[in-house]
C-alpha cells in the first residue's frame, strides 16, 4: 500500500488556518468520490483558491486523478456538504447539503472545468444523509470458472440485473434516490434531453413511521429494488434492513418500502462482544453493504472512547427442520427462512472514523475483494471482505506544507476525513481534514499475492469490455511489466472473433498508447499507435462517404473493392482504372472541408518515408508503424482515395513544396510504400536510396508528436522517491517531461490545423495535453461527424477542458 501523492494547500498568512485547527469542526462535511473516468470530486471547509478565506463555507471542486493538482471549482455552498456520489457514466455528480438542498451538475459540452446546474431539488429542513443514482441494469463481471477463455464473452459474463426504473419499452430511466435523518426517501428522476418533460419527484417514509438515523447505505438489488441499511447510532436497538422499490406510472413516481428482518449486535458470540458493544459509552458509528451490487453482507462497526469493533453479518437462508407430526404429503419436512448470520469481526484500539468498498466487483462473490477501514490514529487497513481478515496496512504521514521549514513546522491534529476507492479498487484516495488530498496503491482485488502480468491484463480486459477508465491500472503498474502486459493483451485481442476485433480495435489502441507513455523507452512506440489510430479514424471518416452505385454489385462494398484492386499495384493510376468512378465521388464542398485531414496522410506517408534508410530488423515484438503492413496497406488506399478526390476537387489535393514543379508526390508516394509492404524487415536497396531522395525532391513537415504535459501517468513517476509533494494549482516540476522540445506553433491536434504560437481560447486534454480549436469551421456533414467523433474524450482516451491564454 505506496502513498503515491499528498497534495496540500499554501499555507495561510497570519497563522489564521493554523488557528482554525484548535476549533471543533464538522469533518463529515470533507467528502470525496471517484468516478468511473477517473475524475475525483471532493468537498473542503476552506476554498482552496484563496489564502485569506476561513470555514465559513463548503466547497466542492472536481480534477482529473492524472492531474490533482489542478483542481476546478463546482460549487460554493453555505450549508457544509453531506453527499457526493457520481452516476455510472461520469456524467452527473449528485450533491446534497444538512439544509435538505439536493443538486446534480453535470457538463453539458463534455468539459472538466465547465459545469453547470442540471437541477436543483430543495427538501426543506431535511438533512441528506446519504444517496445513489438509479443503476442502468448493466453488470459485468469475470467468469471464474472460464477466466482462462481465450473469448471475451466466455471470460467476461453480462450478469441480469434490472434497471432502477424502467421507462416504455423496457429502458432504464436516469434519476437518483436519497435518504435523510429523518428517515425521509425522495426519489428524483431527471428530464429526458430529447423530451421536454418536466423533473418527476416523490417523497415516501422509509418505516411505518419516521426515525431518527445516524448511519445508512444503500446497495442495489438485482431485481431493480435499493437495499437500504439504516441505524439510529445506539447499539441496544436494531440494525434495520428495507427493501425500496421506485417505478414510474404513467408521468409519476411511486415509492414503495418494505421492511426486512432486522438484527442486533448482541446477538454475536461472546468474543465479538468483549468490550466495545457492551459499554455505554459505544455508539454505532459507519454502515457499509459489502457489495455496491446484489449485496447480502453488512459491516457494522462500533466506536466507543478508546477502542472499535467491526462486525460482518451475511443475510442467508437457514433451513429448519419441521416435526413429523406437522408433515404429509403436501408439506415439506423442511422450512425454510431468511435470518441475519454472524460472519466475523476485527477489533482495533481506535476510533473507525471510514469505511469503504469497491464500486465495481471483477468477480461477484463477497471474497473476492477487501473492505478499507481508516482509524482515529490514521492507520488505513485492508481487510478480507467475508472474514475481515487483514490483509495489508499502512498509515497516513501529516503532511509538510510547502514554504515551511521543517522545524518551524506546527504539529496539527490532522486525522483522516473520508475514503474513496476507485470503480476497479486498485488506488484508494484519502481526504484529511485539513482538505488535503492523497493516494494510496491497494492490492490485488482477486489475487492475495503481488501485482502479475496476468492480473493486469485481466482487469484491462475488463476495462475494454466494460468501458472503463484504466488510469488506476496504470498508477500502479510497475515499469518492468509493461511490455510483458501489452504483448499479451494483444495476443488474447488476436484470438478474438473479427468482429469483436473490430468493435474493439480503437479503444485497443487508445489502452496500448497510454500504457507505453508510461515508459521512458516506449515514447516512440506511443508516437507510432497514436499516429495508426489516427490513421485508422481518418480512414474509416473516408470510407463511410463512399456510396455503392446501383447497377454494381452488392457483394462488395465500394471500401472492399478499394482493397482488393490496390493490393499488389505499384502505379496509382493503375487501380483507379479498375474502380468505378460512381462509387467514390463526393460532394466537392465535402472534398475541401476535409483538406486538412488529406493534408496530415500525405505528411504521415512522407515522415515514414524518409525512417526507411535508418529502420532496421525488428527483434521480438517491439511495435514500429512503419513495419506495420496492415497500417501501410491502410495509408496506400487513401493515396488512391485522395488521387480520385483531387480529380473531382483539385482544391483537396495535399500541398506540397518541391524542387521540381512537374513531380508528381503523390505517384511517388503510393509507389514507395507498395515496395515497402513487399519487405518491411529488410527493404532492397533501390528503395533505401529512393528514400534517401525524398528530402531533396519534397519539403517534409515533421509530424506533430503529442505534447506529453506535465501528469503524474508517466515516466517519471517510477523515479521519484514516493510519496510526492504536490500543491493545488501549482504544477509540479518533478514530473515535467524535459524530453519534449517546446512547440514554437500549438497545433488543432484533431482537425490539423495550425492555431497559432498562443491562441487565446483552446480545448486541451487532461491527459495528454494535445489541443484541440473551439472555432467552428465549415460545417459539413462528414467534418461534424468527425468532431463528434472527439466530442467527449480526445484520441487518449482523457478528458477535455477549456485552457485560456492570457
């Protein structure tokens, strides 16, 4: 368990944060959660942005996990914070307050630091006590049994589970539930973007009558109903259980509650009722459902003065024998009920002050995963889920601040606020209450032993098949598995069927890019697949414009006779004698808006081009575009794609600066690269010397690498010394990346334009730092479906925010 970060505050001139230490303070308002991409949220007591301000406020911010250091306001509220909870999409955060004021945010055009009031839902005089979003009836999770499978859909199984609420037709309806003090449900269920409905609410009381509650969490069951686990805080009375359902009838919402069989603490054996249960000082502190998902365990932990226990009771069928004198023919002799089973429990000399699952389970058992629990004395510890078995510990430094001398450094009462796990429970992030922010590495969720090959490329597969974020992954990857872990997801991406391979296949190579930024030694082989899937987006926006032409035959589409005719042909002219010309033609004013992206093929060909005199024989299975032949033969059909194009719209063509007016580039270029298909390991020497010309004959422009920006995914991580010092709003300079040379010109990394040396307003990735123009240009059909296309997360796969230039 590495402390991988700490990311502190400057410190506040005059000693008047210092000060504020010695104050009784809410801590339950300092709250933090991460979401399925990755994006942490996080409420502090004290605005961050400003060395002057006091506790007179909360504040929510949100940032990428890749970049904490640069955080984004969302919210500054009057009320302290109670909830933070992000939908399954990472598109919606839900925020509650003491005062009964319930919103959700989200980000209309897809950008980390613009959010904006989704809706606003005011429960007067109530406070909000905990939350969820209505799950969506999706849940995948890994076959055990064939977890060896060479095909995903044998590993990796869709388990029935149903949605929240159902809308017509069977889909799943986006609202969320939350639960008050009072014991007071409400149900909100969000307006549909293509409808113009109004927000549906409803309010309902949790018992028969309503009760104080100090603790709850809310699980989902597997039938579309919330599992909800409520304590009023005195251990003497019951832990009680409800089963809620939600469901729209017609344009309302109807909540139905009902209860389960509740249990007591004292019902344990003696020796998990030693001495904390028993003194009258003990109150019911944290409940916890173990799973997020078709949960049937609750961890129920008790703090008294000195010390804590936890206990783990399972929800269970017992079978009870029936007297033979009740039993004929039409009973059975045995009956069976559900009751509450004790499981185990862990005892610790402090105070649990939070308690933690996984959000997403690879593998649906309750031992498959650990729960973390944080004490009074800042120890975090990893415990066995259906045992509470340790399994691994650590403790949480206090943090120096910067600019002060160790020895002038005040002793603070800093204590550990609230815990987030990430959505694959590889990282845990810690909130202090001195709004401080760190990370921790976990272990393993199915494996007890070290961080393997073959767990990584497991969870990655998960991601893939999935649709999540792999940034957690990456953080705790050691450097020296990182090729060991890309050649064997590309082995088991092999095996699968054509048409898995081709759903797949761009998040594959967003998954492998991201992984060789990791290494120092990988920069090129990162350039490489990021220069393929570009390549690889680029074409497949070329080919969805060609249309068949009635009178040709419907076996082959106009894309497959592209292929078959310009397999094996040097001469560019040759394979266009043998296309029809109806298939291939397009819109002139379509032809020009995609100019630019013509322009970057022909400037990606050339850059290959002249690499070919210095490439040598590759040993193993290290990656190089340019003995790629599926990505060569790629770039040799949109040669023949732009040679028929710049006869329809000679405006299209690419520009190029050359010594002899008369040459024609792009013949030259789609006969170079078809000798080099025929022997990419070993080019014959007419080629090499060919190539050894092209710088003399045509002006080559450098093909723009991506800006790897300053992130705590990279090289440099590996090198330091751990945990990392880092500061809110500052970035750090230990992991800037001094390989990069400074661009003189920032390049729109998605259309290929030139911006300018510092444009005022551009888009810019959290992840990889690429930009992206938020001017609009030609708005054609095919060029709209291209921006689409990178609308929500850029080529890396990361986020994007707007950056302004002063």
């Amino acid at each position: 368990m590495d402390h991988i970060f700490c990311v502190t505050r400057r410190s506040l001139r005059g000693r008047n944060f210092l000060k504020l230490q010695n104050y009784s303070r809410i801590d339950k308002s300092i709250l933090c959660t991460i979401s399925c991409t990755n994006v942490i949220a996080f409420s502090t007591q004290s605005n961050l942005e400003e060395n002057t301000s006091v506790y007179f406020s909360s504040y929510v911010y949100v940032a990428d996990l890749n970049t904490p250091w640069q955080i984004h306001k969302i919210l500054c509220n009057a009320s302290p914070v109670t909830l933070l909870e992000w939908d399954f999409t990472g598109k919606f955060l839900l925020i509650g307050d003491e005062n009964g004021i319930v919103r959700i945010y989200n980000t209309p055009e897809h950008l980390l630091n613009e959010w904006s009031l989704h809706l606003e839902v005011s429960l007067d005089g109530e406070h909000i006590l905990v939350g969820a979003f209505f799950h969506p009836g999706k849940k995948i999770c890994l076959n055990t049994e064939k977890k060896d499978s060479p095909c995903y859909f044998d590993k990796f199984s869709h388990f029935k589970f149903t949605p929240s609420v159902k809308q017509f037709g069977g889909r799943p309806s986006n609202g969320a539930i939350v639960l008050t003090a009072t014991g007071m449900l409400a149900a909100i269920l969000l307006p549909q973007n293509s409808s113009q409905t109004p927000m549906v609410m409803a309010t309902e009381s949790l018992g028969p009558t309503r009760q104080f509650i100090k603790t709850a969490d809310i699980s989902y069951g597997k039938n579309g109903h919330f599992l909800v686990a409520v304590s009023t805080g005195d251990p003497s009375l019951p832990i009680r259980g409800y089963q809620v359902s939600v469901k729209k009838v017609e344009e309302k919402c109807v909540i139905t509650s009902q209860c389960l069989l509740n249990f007591f603490l004292f019902q344990a054996p003696k020796e998990a009722l030693k001495q904390v249960v028993k003194d009258k000082n003990c109150t019911i502190s944290h409940i916890k459902w173990l799973m997020r998902e078709d949960a049937d365990s609750l961890v129920v932990a008790t703090n008294n003065d000195s010390q804590s226990c936890l206990q783990v009771w399972e929800f269970q069928t017992k079978a009870f024998p029936v007297h033979k004198a009740f039993v004929n023919s039409d009973t059975s002799q045995v009956f069976t009920t559900m009751h509450w089973q004790y499981q185990g429990h862990f005892q610790y000399s402090n105070k649990v002050t939070a308690i933690e699952v996984c959000k997403q389970n690879l593998v649906h058992n309750a031992s498959s995963a650990f729960v973390v629990v944080t004490f009074a004395d800042n120890t975090v510890h990893c415990l066995y889920r259906d045992t509470l078995k340790p399994i691994a510990s650590t403790s949480l430094a206090t943090p120096k601040y910067h600019e002060e001398p160790l020895s002038k450094s005040p002793k603070l009462c800093t204590k550990i606020a609230s815990i987030a796990l990430s959505w694959l429970g590889n990282v845990l992030l810690i909130m202090d209450t001195d709004d401080n922010l760190h990370l921790f590495k976990l272990p393993p969720q199915i494996e007890s032993a070290a961080l393997s090959v073959p767990y990584c490329t497991t969870v990655l597969e998960y991601c893939l098949i999935g649709g999540f974020d792999w940034l957690d992954v990456m953080l705790v990857l050691r450097p020296n598995m990182i090729e060991a872990v890309c050649d064997r997801l590309t082995e088991s991406f092999n095996r699968q069927p054509g048409f898995v391979q081709q759903f797949f296949y761009v998040q594959l190579l967003c998954m492998k890019t991201s992984l060789y930024r990791l290494s120092a030694n990988g920069q090129s082989k990162a350039n490489d697949l990021s220069s393929y899937l570009m390549l690889h987006s680029i074409s497949r926006a070329f080919k969805s414009l060609l249309r068949p032409s009635e009178m040709s035959s419907h076996d082959k589409s106009p894309a497959d006779s592209l292929s078959t005719e310009a397999e094996g042909q040097t001469d560019v002219d040759k394979v266009l004698m043998h296309l029809e010309a109806k298939e291939f033609t397009v819109e002139p004013s379509t032809l020009q808006s995609l100019q630019q992206l013509i322009q970057w093929v022909a400037d990606l060909a050339l850059n290959l081009l002249v690499k070919v005199p210095d490439s040598r024989p590759t040993i193993g299975k290290s990656y190089e575009l340019i003995k790629d032949v599926k990505a060569l033969n790629m770039l040799r059909e949109m040669l023949v794609l732009i040679r028929i194009w710049g006869l329809l719209r000679p405006a299209c063509l690419p520009v190029f600066i050359r010594s002899d007016a008369n040459m024609d580039i792009l013949a030259l270029l789609f006969r170079l690269l078809s000798r080099l298909v025929q022997n990419v390991n070993e080019p014959d020497e007419a080629l090499i010397d060919d190539c050894c010309l092209l710088p003399s004959q045509v002006q080559i422009q450098p093909m723009q690498s991506s800006n790897m920006r300053t992130a705590l995914a990279s090289p440099q991580l590996a090198q330091l010394i751990l945990p990392i010092q880092l500061e809110y709003n500052t970035e750090p300079e230990c992991l800037t990346n001094s390989s990069d040379p400074s661009t003189i010109q920032t390049v729109d990394s998605i259309r290929h334009l030139y911006l300018g040396k510092l444009p005022r307003v551009v888009k810019q990735c959290v992840r990889c730092g690429i930009s992206a123009s938020t001017t609009p240009i030609t708005r054609t059909a095919a060029i709209r479906a291209w921006d689409q296309r990178w609308l929500r997360f850029c080529q890396c796969g990361g986020g994007w925010k707007i950056q302004i230039y002063s």
